[in-house]
C-alpha cells in the first residue's frame, strides 16, 4: 500500500505502508519540514529514525532524533513531527496496540519511556524484525515472536516488572516437534496453539525458557540447516532458499548471514563446495 504527497519545497514527501496485520501497522515515511501537527494515538508508536534529524514536541518539551535512535511514544501521549534541519528526515515506525502486549506482560503496568528517545541497544535490537523494510511481510509466528521480545524489552528497560511464570515443558516440546517438521512452510499460530494447547504468549515464554531461543528463531534455524546441507549437495542458492521455506533468496541470505557471519556463496567456498546462483 502506497501514498505520496508533495511538499511545498521541491522535495517529495512520502509514506509507505505495509498491509496490517492483527493490531499491528508498519509505515516507512520522508518528511521536508514540517510532517504532522499535534495529535495522539491510542497505540504504542514505536520507531527508528534512518536519515536527518526527527524532532517533535513531546510532553512539553521538544524531542531530536538521530540515525540509530530508537522512538518509543506512549499511547495516548500528544505529539506532532518535523524536520529539524534542511534536509529532511526518514523514519520507519510501528503502531501497536496496548492489548498486545498486555498478553505478554500479564497485567502489568504498561512500560513508560521517559523522553520518547532512546540509544539503549535493549530497544534497538528488539525492533529490528518490526521495522524492516515494509515491502517485506512478516510471517505471523516471527510477528507473535518479536511482539513479545520488543513487550520484554520495554519493561526491562523502563523497570516495569514482568511477568513469571514455570512454563509447560510438554507444551515447549510439542512446539518444538511440530516446527521441526514443518520448518519449511509458514506455521500458523493457531496451529500451533492447537497443537501445544497453550497461547501464543505463554508458549513464546515457555521455547524460550527450555530451548533458550524464541519459536519463529528456532524454525529459521532448521531452514538454514536444509540450506546447508541442499547447497554442499550442488543445490543452487535460489532452489534451496524455495526449497527450505524462505521467502526468496534476499530473505535467505539476510538470515544466513545475520547467523554465520558469511554469505551463503562464501560460506560454500570455505567449506569446500561451489556457489551456485
């Protein structure tokens, strides 16, 4: 989904939107000068700056973010948006709404960010699977999975308890199982909370307790496994990233080397096979 604006300068003003999928919406956007006057949201906005300086007006005071710089905006917290030089600025963002990670959190108080700005590495690596590229579509199980990380990290880093629980290690194993075979197709949540008997949530918490890793990593990790073994056997990038359920050769890559530290063609190299396209 796509819409385009002009602004008065000769610099087009732009905003990206994904389809939004269960409480979740996710835009990518460019702004010359002035973006939005004062309004608020009844979700979390929670967002990344990518060029320029993003500055607004937040709880009486005005705010400057930077490259790198994480966003965290309250729900129902009064807010506007602009440039803060010349240049303009890019920002990808997140909208999600309070229930979601009231799930997570189990009623407790939801996590306040004070100054809407943060450098804390906590936040930016939990909001890295939320805020990709829009044209790039989530699978539900990596949502559910980064949802609760991001719902954690926001009470760690603001202090806001969370919850505990024992966790259901039959629940975890099933799961695990049930990934485990079908690694190479999209898994539903509702499959597997069919399969487990427990909610996303819980379950989410429980992987994590026993296997040390959330469900959506697990499973990426059994498709790199396939990728492996199918590209040491002669089996071209393209063919093996289809073949072990990833979304195209880009989405294969990106997780091969977010995971290995090597591309998938030098890692055939060095591991004594030739790189096929």
């Amino acid at each position: 989904m796509y819409h385009e604006s002009t602004s008065s300068g000769l610099t087009p003003d732009w905003v990206r939107r994904a389809e939004p999928i269960e409480g979740v919406e996710r835009i990518e956007a460019w702004f010359h000068g002035s973006a939005y006057s004062m309004h608020r949201h009844d979700t979390y906005a929670i967002g990344r700056t990518l060029a320029g300086v993003q500055s607004f007006n937040y709880r009486r005071s005005q705010r400057n973010s930077l490259p790198g710089n994480t966003l965290v905006l309250h729900p129902d917290e009064a807010h506007d948006g602009q440039a803060g030089t010349d240049e303009g600025f890019q920002y990808r963002m997140v909208y999600v709404e309070p229930a979601l990670f009231q799930e997570v959190l189990g009623g407790q108080a939801l996590p306040f960010l004070e100054g809407g700005v943060t450098t804390d590495r906590r936040l930016e690596v939990a909001t890295v699977a939320l805020l990709q590229h829009v044209s790039y579509t989530l699978e539900p199980l990596e949502q559910s999975d980064a949802l609760a990380e991001l719902a954690n990290a926001l009470a760690a880093v603001t202090g806001t308890p969370a919850r505990t629980a024992k966790g259901d290690f039959l629940a975890a194993r099933r799961a695990r199982d049930y990934l485990h075979a079908n690694c190479s197709r999209v898994v539903a949540l509702d499959e597997l909370e069919a399969v487990t008997g427990r909610d996303r949530w819980s379950l989410s918490h429980d992987f994590r307790r026993f296997y040390g890793t959330s469900p959506y990593r697990y499973l990426t990790m059994r498709r790199l496994d396939a990728v492996r073994h199918m590209l040491l056997a002669g089996t071209s990038l393209a063919c093996a990233a289809a073949a072990a359920g990833f979304a195209d050769q880009s989405h294969m890559t990106r997780h091969f080397s977010k995971t290995f530290g090597l591309t998938p063609g030098r890692w055939l190299q060095v591991a004594g096979g030739v790189p096929r396209g």
